[in-house]
C-alpha cells in the first residue's frame, strides 16, 4: 500500500492551478476552472498524501475513460449513463494530474506529452463509441454514417490545430483546448443521463467544420505573415 511520503509538504491548491490568462470565451465556457478543477483538486490533494506520480494518475484517467467508453457500445440507457459517469470522472483525474504535478513540482516534458498523447486517443475512443452505441439503440444507419464522417473531420481539426501550433511555433496555449474538452466531457455526462446522444452527437457535427473553415481563414489570410524575399544576387 502506497503512504504518505517522508518530508511531504501540505499541497497548495493555487499553486496547482494554471496561471489565469486573459481570456473572451463566454463564461459558460470557464466549467473547467470553476467545476472541474474544483474537483480535480480533491483528487490531487489525496494523491499528493501518497507516492502516486502525475503519470500515474494520467495513466489511471486513461483506463478509466477507456472503460467508461465500452458501456455505450451495448446501446441502453444504463449503459448510457455508467459511461457518461465514468467518462467525466476520468475528465477530473486529468485534470489532477497536472494539479499534482505543478504543486509538487514534478511536471516534466515527457508527462506533458503522454498526457496530450492519451488525451487524443481517448477522445477518438469515447467518441466512436459514443456514436456506436446509439446507433445500436437507434438502429440509424444514415445518421450513424454522418456521425462517423464526423468523427473523421474532428480528428482533421485536432490535427489542423496542432499543425497551427507548431507553424506558430507555440510552446504553450491559452488554455482554451482544455475549457473546450471539459465542457464537451461536461456535455456527455448530461445528454447521456438524459439518453439523448443524438442531440450532442449533432451538436457535435456542427463544431469541426465551423472550426475548419474557421482556422484556414485565419491561417491564410487574418494572420498570414508576408512573405521573406530572398536578396538578388
């Protein structure tokens, strides 16, 4: 059994926190910080008692999500609702995670990454999963068709974003990409408790394309730099 480290010191829940930036996204958009973290916060604060690591715990938040998706795929309501729970819990220990790792100081490159890494896998697992299991309640062949062409053009975005990033050559965000997952997993839970997938997977189909078209126009002409001309010979 894991106890509590020699020499460990009490843990700092605004130290935990990521240092507030300016932001206009709608107040509705902040579940994150006042909802999620609050919680996520409760999680670290035990972890931090103990010799549990951030990877641990993302690791742990991974499988949980992962486990939480497999219920949906028998297409009931009390599937439905056990992975909506399970999902959303595994939401609070990645946000932990970081709250453990910035307390105690023990945030490194390689957590960061592995962190993002299961973050993309297991938002493409709840999803398709997600989009399975009410076409096996539903019987909706076409509508789930449309879902899973969906489901590709979010995957598009992901990638358009992280291509984004790296011709800007961002280190760090703003921090939107997380309030955005925490109010999707947020989402889940709710439409999921009320067995209506359909009405989140269609809300859902409408935010890749928008952000699509959204960063092409901004990438190539709101934000495009002018060109370098090469000096003549």
């Amino acid at each position: 059994m894991m106890g509590q480290p020699e020499n460990a010191t009490p843990f700092d829940y605004q130290k935990s926190l990521k240092p507030e930036k300016p932001s206009n996204l709608p107040r509705f958009y902040h579940v994150d910080r006042y909802i999620n973290r609050p919680l996520a916060g409760l999680v670290a604060k035990a972890a931090a008692r103990t010799s549990l690591t951030p990877n641990h715990i993302t690791v742990a938040g991974f499988f949980v999500g992962a486990a939480g998706s497999a219920f949906y795929l028998g297409g009931t309501h009390r599937g439905f609702i056990i992975a909506g729970l399970l999902i959303y819990f595994s939401t609070i220990l990645d946000g932990a995670d970081g709250m453990l790792a910035r307390a105690k100081d023990l945030g490194t490159r390689y957590g960061a990454y592995l962190d993002l890494y299961l973050d993309r896998v297991l938002d493409c697992l709840v999803l398709g999963a997600m989009v399975t299991g009410y076409y096996h309640q539903s019987g909706r062949l076409g509508f789930y068709i449309l879902s899973l062409l969906g489901l590709t053009a979010y995957m598009l975005m992901t990638v358009v974003y992280y291509i984004e990033r790296e011709w800007k050559m961002m280190q760090t965000g703003s921090g939107a990409g997380g309030q955005h997952r925490g109010l999707v997993y947020l989402g889940i839970l709710a439409f999921s408790l009320a067995n209506r997938l359909d009405i989140l997977i269609a809300i859902l189909l409408c935010v890749p394309p928008l952000n699509i078209v959204y960063r092409f126009i901004r990438f190539w002409i709101v934000q495009r730099p002018p060109e370098r001309l090469e000096p003549r010979a």
